[in-house]
C-alpha cells in the first residue's frame, strides 16, 4: 500500500500560527517588552562617582530600592488615596449614568435614537487634553459663564479650589466617556431577543419590571466590561490635571500617580524611579481590576 504524506498536516498545523503571528508580534513589541522594559528600569539607578557627583556614572542593581522610596514619598501615597477616591465616586457615577442613558435609548423611538447616540458618543471623539482646556474656561472665574451665573444668584464656588477640582475633573472624564460607555451597553442590549420582552408583556411585567429582570440581568457581561474598563481608566488620571495645573493652585506636580511619574521623569530626570511608581500603579489597577472580576464571579456563581 502506498504510504501517506504527512506534509499537508504539519502544514495545516501551522496556519493557525502563521494567523496568529502578527498579532503575537505586535503585543510583544506595543505591550509586553515595553512592560519588561519599565520593570528592568525600576530596579535599577544611577551612580555617580566623584565630588559632588560630578563624576562619571553607571547603572547599577539597586532591587527594590526604587519602590521603597517611592512608598515613603508622602506626596506620591497621597496622590494614590485621591485617586482611590476619586476611583469610589467616580466608578459608580460613570457606570450607572451610562446604564440609564443606554436603557433611556434602548426605550425611545426610532426616529431620536440616532441622534442621541451621536450626541453622546460625540465628548468620546474630542481628545483629553483638548476637554480639559474647554471645560478649563468654565471653570475659571471671570471667564465662566457657569460661575458668573451663580454667583449672580448668590452662590459662590470655586470650581478650582481644593475641595472641589477632584470633583471638576470628575465631571470632564465623566463628559468625555459616559458616551463611549453607553454604546457598548446600547449594543448589549441589542442582542437581547424580542421573544423575552414579548413573553414578559404577556406575563404582564410593567415595563420597570421588565427592565429589572430581563434587561439588566442580561445586561451584566457589558456592565462588568464597562466597569473594569473605568477602574482602569480612573487610575490612569493623567490628561485632565496636567492642563488644569495652571489654572489651578491645588493642583501640584504629584497630584495623581500618573503626574508624580511624569514629573519625576521628565522633571527630576529620574526615570527608574518613575518606572518604580508606574509599576506600582499598574499592580494597583490590576489588583483592583481582578479582584473586581473575581468579586462578581464569585456572587455570578453564588447566584
């Protein structure tokens, strides 16, 4: 009998890895290496020889030399809680403003649908920096129309000062994403069948019931999505106050963790230290990220 060739199989075994290549090629270059990279630099530092350092100098191993300064560094821990903060309001806010806008759509008629979702998806498409500097002049007495308004009706606030500017930065991230949030939930919804909320009319389900447990049920795998995706994002804080620094005394050069790193390095020239600090901000989106996920697992396996 004549004997089989096993060339066709091993070729057929490697077009999965020939598709897959590009993809494995791109995440080693744009997110793993520079990840490796960023570690290899937060244990490492300069040493300088001669008087008053003005020698010649090296990189040298220092371990976690970096870190333990950057967790002494009282401004940098300071800069995490606000954050923690600003990550307690704002999460929820985010979240449920774009679950009822998303249901708001999903219960409209046809005819105004298309528009409000370009008008909320509309912020997505302006870039941070150049939010930040729109809303900026809102937020700058003399120039704002909203603080001049109220003061005229007897009420004084300033926008920038240091108990609210967290709180005026809230509401521009909240402007900038809440559409981009609202259509992922909007095409959740798509997906549901008609079926369930004709089965639950003839149940007789008002339509609050129906929204309770039939949408929101089968909404949750975009909710969680949403969620996780706007813990990161908080974390990340970076744009916003850059622009309102000058606008605003409250705001310092280690006001969030992000603006701490950017300033150690491209300010204090201190790169392995910064490297320090944005590693331990990204253990800290994950620990958050993933204790999130497990979290809702858990009460998804519970259920």
């Amino acid at each position: 009998m004549p004997t089989r060739t096993r060339a066709p199989r091993r070729r057929g075994n490697l077009a999965p890895i020939a598709f897959v290549a590009p993809f494995l090629l791109l995440f080693l270059l744009t997110f793993a290496a520079p990840i490796a990279y960023a570690v290899y630099q937060s244990v490492m530092d300069v040493e300088r020889t001669g008087p008053l350092g003005l020698g010649s100098s090296r990189t040298v191993f220092v371990a976690l030399s970096n870190y333990s300064e950057a967790l002494s560094d009282h401004a940098f821990l300071r800069s995490i809680g606000r954050v923690l903060l600003f990550a307690a309001v704002q999460v929820p806010v985010m979240v449920a403003l774009a679950a009822g806008l998303a249901l708001l759509l999903d219960t409209a008629s046809a005819r105004g649908v298309r528009f409000f979702r370009a008008a909320y998806f509309l912020p997505y498409g302006v870039p941070g920096v150049i939010a930040s500097i729109l809303w900026g002049f809102l937020y700058v007495p003399g120039v704002s129309p909203l603080v001049d308004g109220m003061r005229h009706l007897g009420v004084s606030v300033d926008l920038l000062g240091g108990d609210t500017v967290l709180w005026s930065i809230a509401n521009i991230v909240t402007w900038e994403f809440a559409g981009y949030n609202v259509l992922v939930l909007v095409a959740q919804l798509r997906t549901i069948p008609t079926e369930l909320y004709e089965a639950a009319r003839i149940d007789g389900a008002s339509a609050w019931m129906t929204v309770r447990h039939v949408k929101l049920p089968l909404l949750r795998p975009a909710l969680v999505l949403t969620t996780v995706f706007t813990i990161i994002g908080t974390l990340q804080l970076f744009a916003e106050p850059l622009v309102l620094k000058p606008v605003s005394s409250s705001i310092d050069s280690a006001y969030t963790p992000n603006l701490s790193a950017y300033n150690e390095a491209f300010t204090n020239d201190n790169y392995h230290l910064a490297a320090a600090e944005a590693v331990l901000l990204a253990l800290a989106a994950f620990v958050l990220s993933f204790g999130f996920l497990r979290l809702v697992n858990k009460r998804g396996g519970d259920a």
